[in-house]
DNA sequence: AGTGTGTCCTGTGTGC
DNA sequence: TGCACACAGGACACAC
C-alpha cells in the first residue's frame, strides 16, 4: 500500500541494507515495468555504491556514488523485501532464468557487496524504475512539478489557499493532483478530509482561510501518525518475511462504508462515492 | 490551461 | 464449486 508514509518507511528500510554498500550484482528479469527500464539500467547500476536512500513525495531516491541517481516508483502493488547477508533466499523456488531465486513478480533482485538480497516484487506492474543523471534532478520528468513536501515548511494554509485559488474541481481530486501537494494517496486524503471535517466534494477553490489551517493541519498529522505507526509497529521497519513499511492501521473513514462515523459526538455513518475514478470516503453528517 | 476519463496489469473478494 | 464482475494504494495520455 504505498502512498507517502509506507514509501518513507521503505526507504528507512532499505538505508540500513544500502547505504555504503556497492551493489555488485543486479538482475533485471523483464524488460519493463510500467515504462521500460532505461538503457543502460544494470550496467550502471552494477558495482555502483550507494551513498543515501532518499523520498521525494512517492518516489525512493537512491544516490549513488559516481551522482547517478536511481529512482524507484512502487505504484499500485510494488514493494521491497530484504533478506541479509548470509541468509537464505525467502524467494520460492521457481523459474530461474537469472543468478537469483525468484517467486513469482520478482523483477529486479539486487545483491550488496555483504551478500544482502534486495527484492523488488510488482504484481501489477504499475511501478517504474529510472536513472537520473548527476545535478539533472530537476529535469527529470517525474520529478519536476511536483508540489512541495506535505511534511515539509513549504507546505502552509498560505501556499495552499493561493494553490487551489480558482480551481473549479472537488477538493477530493485537488489533492491526488501531485502538483499541488506531493505524496498523497487516496488513503490519507480520506483520512485528512474526515479529520479536517471537510467534504470531499467541497470546490477546491472554497478551501482557504480557516478550512486551509485545518487540513493542512489534518494532512500533516495523518501522514505523520502513519509513519510513526509504520516505525513503531515494525522493529527496523522489516517484517519477519523481510517485506519493508508496510503496516497495520486502522482507517477512521477509508474502507469503512456504512459503519458509524467515529468523531467524537457525531452519529453519522460513513458514505462511498466515486470521483476521479476512485472510492472516496466520507461522513456526509460532519464534513461540510 | 484546466479538468475529466480511460488505460496499463494481475489478484482478490463478492454475489449469483 | 464455478464463474462473472467489481475493485484495488498511481500516474500518464488523451479528449474536451
């Protein structure tokens, strides 16, 4: 499930693994995800030594040495599993047309100088992998446009309010646009919305002023109980499978279609509608 | 320019 | 039990 927090824990996962370590063997197992890999993808990637694992909104930025830099989208179904060195493979024995031992939606397997095993699984392969080349960050085209940090200063009710000034869309679809803010998913923006006491069908351009403080507020909060979740649920954020960030959690609106609204002194039961395409979530009663 | 819709892919859960 | 269908955490390429 990865939308900011989950993406933020595996990549306080995978530092540990990585970081001042040389990748010395990488095993591309198809030649695409949701884009195909970019040339020169294993030859640049093997003997590299990786300097930090970085986040920016959903996308795992891992710096190499000679300032290369490999990025990493989990998409819809995406994620890493870790074995350390000196362990068996968790993988199941299956079709074997590389040096590693792969299950089933196993695309890239990489292996650190120490013997570590990273795996990256995909069922849907809705993810992608690039590489950016030193000092281009900014011209990447994933990367430029996005929206500041959610988490970040950079993110106030100000920058918000002038954000979704004139924009004639429900707040709901203002938030998945990754231009206005960063890293937030279907998930939290649910969760936000409840917690702001704000409809999701709300015009964007009527949020300002105090609604602006208050989900500002309620995005901040959110994202941030779910990475602590995700950090104090998971010792070093690695489940005994070796599966890194994801993590139990309990939504108060998301999912919970028919169920009684849980804000204190409100009875109101929480409703589904679909926008963008996607489920949304939320009590009809107390968020206006 | 800004906004809404369809699409990529596979697996799972539900209802008949 | 078998089958059809809806739906799933994201982002892009379009049409309007």
């Amino acid at each position: 499930m990865p939308e900011l927090p989950e993406v933020e824990t595996v990549c306080r996962g995978l530092a540990p693994m990585l970081v001042g370590r040389r990748l010395s063997r990488i095993d591309q197992r198809r030649p695409d995800l949701r884009f195909p890999f970019p040339p020169g993808f294993v030859d640049r990637l093997t003997g590299a030594m990786v300097t930090a694992v970085d986040r920016r909104a959903k996308y795992i930025l891992i710096r190499l040495s000679d300032g290369w830099t490999w990025l990493v989208h989990l998409g819809m179904s995406g994620r890493f599993t870790i074995t350390p060195g000196g362990r068996a493979s968790s993988g199941q024995a299956g079709h074997n047309s590389g040096w590693a031992l792969a299950a089933p939606h196993d695309h890239v397997i990489a292996e650190t100088d120490d013997g570590a095993r990273i795996v990256y699984n995909d069922v849907r392969r809705f993810g992608f992998m690039d590489l950016i080349p030193p000092g281009d960050e900014a011209g990447n085209k994933h990367l430029s446009g996005l929206g500041p940090e959610p988490l970040s200063d950079d993110f106030t009710a100000e920058y918000f309010s002038s954000a979704l000034a004139g924009k004639r869309t429900p707040i709901k679809a203002a938030l998945l646009d990754q231009r206005v803010v960063a890293g937030l998913g279907n998930i939290y923006i649910c969760e936000a919305l409840w917690r702001s006491g704000i409809s999701p069908r709300r015009l964007a351009a009527s949020v300002n002023g105090k609604r602006a403080e208050r989900l500002v507020g309620a995005v901040k909060d959110v994202l941030a109980a779910a990475i602590d979740a995700g950090g104090s649920s998971l010792r070093d954020y690695v489940q005994a499978t070796g599966e890194l960030g994801y993590f139990q959690h309990s939504w108060d609106a998301y999912d919970r279609e028919g169920s009684a609204c849980r804000r204190d002194g409100c009875d109101g039961v929480i409703r589904r509608i679909v926008q963008s395409g996607r489920s949304t979530y939320f009590c009809p009663k107390h968020q206006r």
